[in-house]
C-alpha cells in the first residue's frame, strides 16, 4: 500500500537504532533484515546467540548486513541492566538477585538498553502478549512526564483507491485503556492526533465515536464522549475535533452533513477515538479482516522512548512496518 511504502522512505530517510526482543523468532528476524536492506534501522536483536545466527543464516543474512545481537546470558550489558534495574525498582521492594534474573528477561533488557541510550526504540509482542510488552515498557521506559497517560493506537492503511479517497487513519484505542472517563478520552484523542500529524505528516481531523451523533441519543455512555470532547476544545482549541458522532457520520460525507451540518469535522475525520476497549478492538478488526485495512499496532503513545507491540499473528513484513513506526517516533522525540 502506499502509505506503507511511503511510511517506510520516510524512516529510511533518517534511520535509528531499533532493538527487538524476540531474536529467537524467524518473524521478527525476517522482518529485521528487510529493515536493515531498506535503510530503515540499524537493529540489534536479543535472545540466544545460536537460535539468533541460526535464524539470520536461514533468512540469508550475511557479515554485511550488520544485524547486532545481544545476549543477555553473556553480554557485557548485563550487569548495567541488572544494576539500572535494581536502583529503579527497589523501592519496590524487590531484591538484587531479583533484579539479576529480570535483566535476563529478553523485553526487559531491549527495555533496557533504550533507556539506558544503547537504542533509540524497541519492539516486541510476536510472542509475548501486551501485557508482559506493556508492563517491560511502562516499568523501565516510563511514562513521559508531559502525558496524561500512556495509550495505544492503530494506523490503519486502506486498500489503495479507496472510495473515500483516504489513504489512511488513525484508530485510538483499541489496545490498551480498557474503559477510559471523559478525561483520559479527551488525553487519548490529542495524544492519537499528535502521533497522526508526527506519522503521516497530515493534519489531524478528530471524531470522538458514539452510537448517537450530536445527542441524538441520551445515556450516560453518550455523556461521556460528549464531554470528552468539551475537555478536549479546551485544553486543544487549535485541533480539529468533533463529536459525539457515529463512524458513518464521521467517515461518509454525505452523511456527516445530513446529521451534523455544522461540523467541519463530521464526514472528513482521519482520527478515530473509540469509546472504549470494546468498540475499538472490535471496529479495527472488522476494518481489518472485512475491510482489507493493513493495521499496525497496537502503537504506543505516552512513554518517554519509544516501545511498541506486535500483535502475536504478525507477519515478517507487519515488523518491518513496526520498525519503521518506531524509527519514525524516536525521530519526533529528538
């Protein structure tokens, strides 16, 4: 798709360090090569070194690509991880041995070493599930001190000459926040339209979703968005932002202007803001498996370095565009 494509140039055009976590996955290192050939990252891969060269010989890698690898039972960092560790989570109670067994946890050591200035962006989530990538993440990495919170979004890249002439959007959150008030949906929807703008480079038009459009229905669950977004003209006067609105009246021209004549944003809105953790997990995958949408994510927003999560059904090409995205926010954090 072209977004992809041009997602990808834009990364290659000013590559970072990205270290992945599942070096022992034939995913993930397929995936690292062809960011490595593409200009897109300079890659460390962490995990065992024979399973890892074993791997990089299968995908036909040589000397010349320059694939790192890190092994936490032999590298040299180990002990800064395990000592870095210690020091930041000891007020937690937890001991030094403790500590030394966690810094040879492969997502904490990637952690780690972007914290530590080794990388500049990690990856992981083939394997692992959200919460164990999330938890390395938040624990390690941390929230940026200038978030709300930290979040999630999906890029989502429609089939080429789409009927709406969209090239690709934004859907916030589908993986993360399981059901956020009106303050923490008001974060997630300007955090999703600054990682629009910092990703595609195209100005963020954002709708906040509901079953009901401009209170044409009245629940407390329609309350919410509503004020969600009051919170968000507030504190965003500059963003581009509407709702409640339901995704035909933010997506369809036609009719946004029939049920929401006076929004600007209503039928033309690149960014999606999902209620809850229901509706957005649910409406990316149906954009994805029923729409023919390429979605990549869930993406990380909120955290003082970059680190992402793969879905656990990715393909080798899925990582590739990951490295890319995580090329990309390490670029804007700079």
């Amino acid at each position: 798709m072209t977004m992809l494509h041009e997602l990808r140039t834009r990364a290659a055009s000013r590559p970072a360090h990205i270290v992945l976590s599942e070096g022992h996955d034939p995913r993930i290192v397929a995936g690292a090569l062809e960011a490595v050939r593409e200009g897109i990252a300079r890659i460390t891969l962490v995990g065992s070194a024979t399973i890892v060269t074993g791997l990089l010989k299968e995908v036909g890698a040589t000397e010349a690509d320059l694939i790192a690898i890190e092994d936490p039972a032999t590298s040299d960092m180990t002990q800064e991880v395990a000592r870095t560790y210690y020091d930041l989570r000891k007020h937690k109670g937890i001991r030094e041995d403790f500590a030394a067994e966690q810094a040879r946890d492969p997502l904490v050591f990637a952690a780690m070493m972007v914290r530590n200035g080794h990388a500049d962006g990690t990856v992981g989530g083939a394997v692992h599930t959200t919460s164990d990538t999330v938890r390395a993440a938040l624990q390690v990495i941390g929230k940026a001190k200038d978030a709300p919170l930290v979040s999630s979004f999906f890029l989502m890249a429609l089939p080429d000459n789409h009927p709406s002439g969209r090239a690709a959007m934004t859907f916030g959150d589908c993986g993360l926040v399981i059901d956020p008030d009106a303050d923490e949906l008001a974060a997630i929807a300007a955090s999703s339209a600054a990682s629009h703008h910092q990703l595609l480079d195209e100005a963020p038009k954002i709708a906040l979703l509901s079953f009901s459009t401009m209170g044409s229905a009245k629940h407390p669950n329609v309350t919410k968005v509503s004020d969600a977004v009051s919170i968000l003209k507030e504190r965003h006067p500059d963003l581009a932002a509407d709702g409640e609105l339901q995704f035909d009246a933010a997506f369809v021209p036609s009719v946004g202007k029939s049920k929401a004549p006076e929004s600007s944003v209503a039928g033309h809105a690149n960014v999606m803001i999902f209620p809850n953790l229901d509706a957005g997990n649910i409406g990316y995958k149906i954009a994805q498996r029923i729409g023919g949408c390429d979605a990549i994510g869930p993406i990380l927003q909120g955290l003082t370095k970059p680190a992402n999560d793969l879905s656990r059904g990715c393909t080798a090409e899925d990582v590739t565009n990951m490295i890319a995205v995580t090329v990309l926010q390490a670029n804007g954090n700079d």
